[in-house]
C-alpha cells in the first residue's frame, strides 16, 4: 500500500508524460525487466496489460507472493503508511550532502548520479522517473541482485552469520555503481560519481535489509525526487 502510489505515478507517466512519439522512455531498470520479460515469452497481450506495465504487475505478484508466504496479517493501518513514508524521507538524508559534495558543489545533486538525459524533462516527467528508479532500481538490485548473492553465497557456498549480508550488499552496492553513466564528456571516468553511488547502493542495501524493501525503495525515490527539486541544470 505504501508503493502503490509510486507505482501508479510512473504507470501514468510511461502513458502520458514519458511518450516519445509511438515509445516511452524508461529508466533502465525498468527497461531490463521489460526486456526479462521478452526473453521468458511473456506475452503482455494474453494477459491484457501493456508491454510497460509488465514489471509493475511482476512487483505485485512478487509482494503478495511474499505476503502469503510470510503469512502476515492482511489488515493495514494508513499510520504505518505514513510513518514509512517519513522514515523514507529521513533515510534519504543522509545521502543529500554526500550528493552535493560528490557534485562539487556546482552541478547539483542529480549530477552525481550522472542522469544527465533528465535535463531537457519538463519537472513532471523528471518526477515520474524519480519515482520509477526509486522502485525498479531497488527491485533488480537489491531484491534481485543483493537477495540471488546472498542466497549464493549462504546456500551454496556454505557462508554464515552476518558475512553474508555484507558480501551480498557490497557487490549489488558495486554493480549499481557500474550500472550508472561514469564518464564526462571527454570519456575519463569519474571516480567521485563512482564512489557516490557505491556507498548509495551499500546504504540502500543496509535499509533493505534491516528495514525491508518498502523502505529501500522509498528512501531511494525520496532522493532522487529530492535531488530533482534542488537540481540547478
């Protein structure tokens, strides 16, 4: 219930703010699952969903899948809706001056990330992919990249305690890193934006595991949604 509005959003952006024509643009997580998809022989049109919408649907079932499993109580109060959307807002903090410093103080915050397609986006489209790598990012990397190493590195390679969750964080957090832009214009790396980004991806790995993936990913949209409101491009 807390993501739903975040999952509607970006659904209602990809249909009416982020059309290009025939196409919509999608940040590139949620573009993989689009393309995850294709390969499995997932037909959008059998299940009478757009072809976008595929991985909004995936995330549900994922969830209500998890609430099954887990057994937990059906019934929900709209306080611990919005206490989640405060704790997100204030584990988003933490990263806003690391953002400005990784910047060097002069390109804003979105800067650090590299997205610099986002500078010709009017605001509204800028928040709907806010919203939308909030979400997606978190749900390959984090509960698909960091969730498939620990389950390798604790079934399979026999890891205990503690060591797993850590070695799983560290190489989703490294992998989120490589998954940005790190180049300038000249093609030289960025070794600030790499380092940014790698303990951004390691934070969000230690809110999904000690607070659960609803606040990975709402931390991490209230960032970049943050980072939209304050960028100066």
């Amino acid at each position: 219930m807390f993501l739903l509005p975040l999952v509607t959003l970006y659904e209602v952006g990809l249909a009416i703010w982020l059309r290009q024509g025939d196409a919509a643009m999608t940040n590139k997580a949620h573009g993989g699952l689009v393309g995850l998809f294709r390969v499995a022989g997932v037909r959008p049109e059998d299940l009478g969903l757009p072809l976008l919408s595929l991985p909004a649907a995936g995330l549900v079932l994922t969830l209500l899948a998890w609430q099954v499993i887990g057994r937990f109580p059906w019934r929900f109060r709209w306080s611990t809706v919005a206490g989640l959307a405060a704790e997100s807002v204030a584990m988003a903090a933490p990263l806003l001056p690391l953002g400005l410093l990784a910047s060097r103080f002069g390109a804003g915050l979105w800067a650090a990330s590299g997205d610099a397609t986002l500078r010709g986006m009017d605001a509204l489209s800028r928040l709907t992919m806010a919203a939308g790598a909030g979400i997606y990012e978190e749900l390959v990397f984090r509960m698909g990249v960091m969730g498939g190493i620990h389950m390798l590195l604790a079934d399979v390679g026999g890891w205990k305690g503690g060591w797993t969750w850590v070695g799983a964080a560290t190489t989703a957090a490294l992998l989120f890193a490589v998954y940005h832009p790190l180049r300038d214009a000249s093609g030289a790396v960025e070794w600030w934006r790499f380092g940014f980004l790698a303990v951004g991806g390691l934070w969000f790995g230690v809110l999904y595991h000690w607070r659960g993936f609803g606040v990975a990913a709402g931390a991490h949209a209230a960032y970049d949604i943050t980072a939209l409101l304050l960028w100066r491009g």
